[in-house]
C-alpha cells in the first residue's frame, strides 16, 4: 500500500493565542512562536504509518510519501516526518503567499498523478488556516472518492477497498471505499484501534497518544539519508490561480472584564442571578 | 445584483435548523445587492423537506430527489449543474460537517473559490467581504474570493436561524446529474446518528461541559448531567473526555468539534486548552469549576469556582433546582 501524506509547518498552535497582526493589519506574525507540523497533518501521518506497518514484528509493510509544498524550510517538516518512519518525501518549492487551499489542491493533483498513490491521507485543515478546503477539492480534480474526519479505518486486501467510518456533527457514517481514495482524519484516527490493517494482528493495541508517535535516535540519523526530491509549481506543469485574496487581519477583541475566583457555590449561584443574571 | 444559493442540510428527512442560519447569509447578502435566493433540497424525501422552508422568502424551492444515503460524490453533481443552471453569485451552506464535506467538491466542479466558515459578510460596492476566524480564532481575516462563483460555509453561532417572514416559495424539482466515476467508488453503509432530549449544543441557550477530571462515563451520567438537565442545558466535553471514550465524539468542542456560542457556558474539570477555547470562547458568561486555579480556562472564564468538582457540581444542582 502507497499513501501520499501532505504535511506543513504551522507556527506552534498551542501558543496560537500569541500570534500577532502587524500595525497596518495586513500580515500574521508569529515572530518568537516555534514552527511545528501542523498537528492534523500529524495524525494522518501516524495513521498513514499504522496502515502500512506490521506493528506487532515493527516492520514497513507499505510506503509512505511525504509531499510539502512551500519555502525551502518545509524540508525539515518532511525530515521530521522521515525521523517517525516515512520513507521518502517531495518538496514543492513555493512561496506561502503564492499558495491557498485552491493551488494546494492542484499541485497534489499534479503529485498524485505522478506518484499514483493507493490513498491521499491529509489532515482535515491546516492549524493556521482553518479552512477545511484542500482535500475536498483534492479529492475532487483527481475525481476519486473522499472520506473526510474518518475515525476508523480497515482493510482486509492490502489497502484495494476500506471499511471507514467518518465523524459527523450527528452521530457516524459508515462507508466503503475503493482505492485510489483520499482521506481526512478526525481526532479519534489516534485511538489505540482505530487502524486495521490486515497484517497488524487484530487484537494489538497502540498506545494511548494525542499526537504522531515520537522519532527514535535512529530514525532522526536514518531520516538524514532518505531521499527527499526537490520540484516547483512548474516543473510539475501546474499554473497556479489563487482563488482567495486576504485584505486584513484582525485580533479579536479581548473578553471584558477579569475573571472574578470564588470559593463557595453559594457565593457562585448569587453571582449568577444578580451579576450575570442568567439563573 | 447577486443571487445566491442555499443548499438545504437534511437529517431523516427534515432540513435541520443549520439551513436556517445559511438563509440568514443569503437574505444578508441579496438584501444588500438587490439579489433573490433559491433554495436547493437535496436528498432522500427532499420534496416533503422542502415544506418546512417555504415561509422564509426564498424565490424558488428546488427539489433533487437522490437515492441511498449521503455522499459528497452523489450529491455534488447536482449541487453543481443547479449552479450552472442559473446565474448565482454565491451558493452556500452551513459550516456543519455536512457543508464542509459537500461545498468544496461543488466549489471544484464549477471552478469556485471557498470562504470557509465564516463569522461575517459585509458588501461594499458589489463585492462580499468575508471575515473568517482562524488559528484557533486567534486572528480574524478579511478576504475575497476572486472566481465568478463564490462558495461559502457560514459558522452557525454566528448567523441566527432566520425566522419566517411569511408567504410561500415556489417549488420546483431539478434533475438529478449523472454520477461521475468517484460516486462509483463510494458506498454509504449506515448512519449512526445519537438521540437526546436535550438541546442541539450548537443552539442551546446553556451549555454545560465535561473534562476528563470526570474520570469515567459513569461520573459524566451520574455527576455532570443533573446539572445539565437542572439547567435545560445542552452537554458538551472536552477533545480528552472524548478521546478517553466518556462521551461520543459529537459532543466535543473545539477547533475540532463544535462551536458553541450560549448565553452560558459552565467548563467542569475542562482545563482550557487552545483548542478547546476555540469552540466556546464566544460565549456570553463562561463559568469555570475546576481544583486549579492556574488552568488556562481561566483567560476566559467570568467566574471561576475553586473548587473539587465532586463537590462542587452536586451542590450547583441542588441550588440550581431550588432556585428555579
């Protein structure tokens, strides 16, 4: 099983509340705050390794391939991907401002095309622009089926047809996919079981994590000497057309008021009638 | 003049309220421009849905009949040949999972732009400006969006259900379109949805959450819901009650999960992290109950009790009930 995994970087979104607009409004700056993979790129990457490994014998059962388009920096986001047990990642040179959901969707295409990959496993968004977009539209220029906030995921013929079920605001929806497919990840993707491979035994169980698993010493020196292929928009024949122009960017307004501490539910309750009146 | 398209969420057979607050956007918007809106129903038994939208000033109803569960890759098509049909400037829907999983494979069919989630429309000389919490909803962007057609996914705490405005929209059933190869590789299976009494948390007036200070499922049914039902509330969780298996995954709240905006919000055990801040932090008056004082909620709690929720939370439902 081939799945291609697109991973960015994002500045730090557990700090996120740190992220600055500069004076005149028309930039993000997020100076002081660490770079880090997006961490819905994340789970699709440590969904990605589950599907194409036998975790019991922690052996590689498949290929995983990395794939991040932006400035030449994003190649230690793929390093990092490498260090977890990818085997080898692409780089599209291009400049964050040159990008949005619409030109990510079409360089992928233009990965995917070349790279033929059983699936494209992205994160649902990027923490930094919440859009939600990229993968729907990816999945629909290759004309291939998606599942978007899939939570389980199994196989029995080596990644040829999924059994998936998919995170609603109203329950859950189970699908069957035949590959090539796309899919986009939902929290619960990180489960102990949510991954059937078909070669991983049934009964084995990860460990419980919020996040990608942790590189090995070995794996960070192994990741130095993985192939890592360097392209551009054009040499993939790809012409960009921006659909989306940001004018200005704001804060939000700060809350008002300071947080009153209590000590009592007495004291709680008497707040709640008379100060905010919604008892 | 822009004419706008809303396309109806459906769930066993009735448009959700979540088609009410993209009704809102496209009065907004063709309000503003001099524009009509449409709405598309689409889906099993969409004919009979379509009844209960009639009053809200929509110049036509329009019906698509699809078969077998809900798939993007079914339902796009259709979405997309309407659009093509008529001269809409704008289609758009709720940002529910629903809308985030069917708009942009329209947008892709029609070579459109998508202003995802949005908590603002304004127009200025023609053109729509949408503003667009992002990072968590630690910044607010402005954009446009540059293609003919423009897609958007509006925030539903931030677009009131429309009310009904009277009078009765013209109906009219479209032709399904041609499945592309895509819906050949799709199957729904089966639907799971959860019932409950309570109210849908993206529209209730109180919400009351849990964390995984609960420590078990069994404490979020035996602690936490008196309280919620005390306070004809609506119960939420924190990403880690969720992912600890306390409660199903569609009372989350977050960045991932929903976004909640009520008139109060009461965080138990939730210690506040970014993520979760994100899914409630527009909410009028936010009361937090939790041991530690340092928690991160409390950047954004009003009032913050100090407090063991196993005492605490017991002794708030008492007083609630004998206050009401």
């Amino acid at each position: 099983m081939k799945i291609l995994v697109p991973v960015k970087r994002v500045a730090d979104p557990d700090n996120a509340n740190k992220v600055k607009v500069s004076d005149d409004g028309s930039r993000v700056t997020s100076d002081g705050l660490e770079w880090k993979m997006n961490p819905f790129d994340e789970w699709s990457l440590e969904a990605a390794l589950r599907l194409t490994e036998d975790a019991g014998a922690k052996k590689r059962v498949g290929e995983v391939v990395l794939v991040s388009i932006g400035p030449k920096d994003e190649v230690q986001t793929i390093r990092q991907g490498l260090a977890m047990g990818d085997e080898r990642g692409i780089l599209v040179e291009a400049e964050d401002d040159d990008l949005d959901s619409h030109v990510v969707a079409q360089v992928l295409e233009a990965i995917a095309k070349k790279e033929e990959p059983d699936v494209v496993f992205l994160g649902k968004q990027s923490a930094d622009g919440d859009s939600n977009v990229a993968g729907t539209k990816l999945a629909d220029f290759l004309d291939w089926p998606l599942v978007n906030y899939a939570m389980h995921i199994a196989t029995d013929d080596e990644g040829k047809t999924f059994t998936v079920k998919r995170e609603l605001d109203v329950g859950q929806q189970t699908l069957k996919v035949t590959a090539p497919c796309v899919f986009t990840a939902s929290d619960r993707i990180l489960q102990p079981q949510a991954i059937k491979n078909g070669v991983t035994a049934d009964d084995f169980a990860y460990p419980e994590s919020d996040g990608g698993r942790y590189a090995s010493l070995k794996g960070i020196m192994q990741a130095k000497k993985k192939p890592v292929e360097e392209t551009t928009l054009e040499g993939l024949g790809v012409t960009p057309t921006r659909v989306n122009a940001y004018g200005s960017f704001t804060l939000p307004a700060a809350r008002t008021g300071s947080t009153v501490f209590l000590e009592t539910v007495e004291e709680l309750v008497e707040k709640l009638q008379t100060e905010a009146k919604v008892l | 003049m822009t004419d706008v398209l809303v396309v109806a969420e459906l769930a066993e057979g009735a448009a959700r309220k979540t088609t009410l607050s993209a009704i809102t956007f496209a009065r907004q918007v063709t309000e503003a421009t001099d524009g009509a809106f449409d709405v598309l129903v689409i889906g099993e038994g969409a004919e009979d849905a379509a009844e209960s939208l009639t009053g809200y000033g929509a110049r036509t109803l329009l019906t698509a009949d699809v078969e077998g569960g809900y798939t993007a890759e079914a339902y796009a098509p259709t979405v997309a040949e309407v659009a093509k049909e008529n001269e809409y400037g704008v289609l758009v829907a709720c940002a529910s999972t629903y809308g985030k999983d069917l708009m942009p494979r329209v947008a892709a069919k029609i070579g459109a732009g998508v202003a995802s989630d949005i908590s603002a429309v304004a127009v200025e000389d023609g053109t729509l400006h949408y503003t667009r919490p992002m990072y968590a909803g630690n910044v607010f962007g402005t954009m446009t969006v540059t293609t003919d057609v423009q897609v958007v996914t509006v925030r539903q705490t931030e677009f009131d259900a429309a009310t009904e405005s009277g009078g009765s929209s013209d109906t009219e059933e479209v032709d399904v379109a041609d499945a592309t190869e895509a819906a050949g590789r799709i199957e729904f299976v089966s639907i799971e949805t959860v019932k409950s009494e309570r109210p849908e948390l993206t529209e209730a007036d109180v919400v009351v959450s849990g964390g995984r200070s609960l420590k078990s499922a069994e404490n979020f049914e035996n602690v936490l819901e008196p309280l919620v039902d005390a306070l004809g509330a609506a119960m939420g969780a924190s990403r880690a009650a969720v992912d600890a298996g306390y409660v199903p995954n569609d009372l989350q709240i977050g960045q991932t999960g929903k976004v909640v905006a009520p008139k109060l919000y009461v965080a138990v055990g939730i210690s506040g992290a970014i993520q979760h801040l994100a899914g409630m932090k527009g909410s009028k008056t936010i009361v937090a109950i939790n041991k530690d004082k340092e928690a991160p909620i409390a950047q954004v709690a009003d009032y913050f009790l100090v407090a063991d929720l196993f005492d605490a939370v017991p002794a708030l439902t008492d007083a609630v009930k004998s206050a009401g």
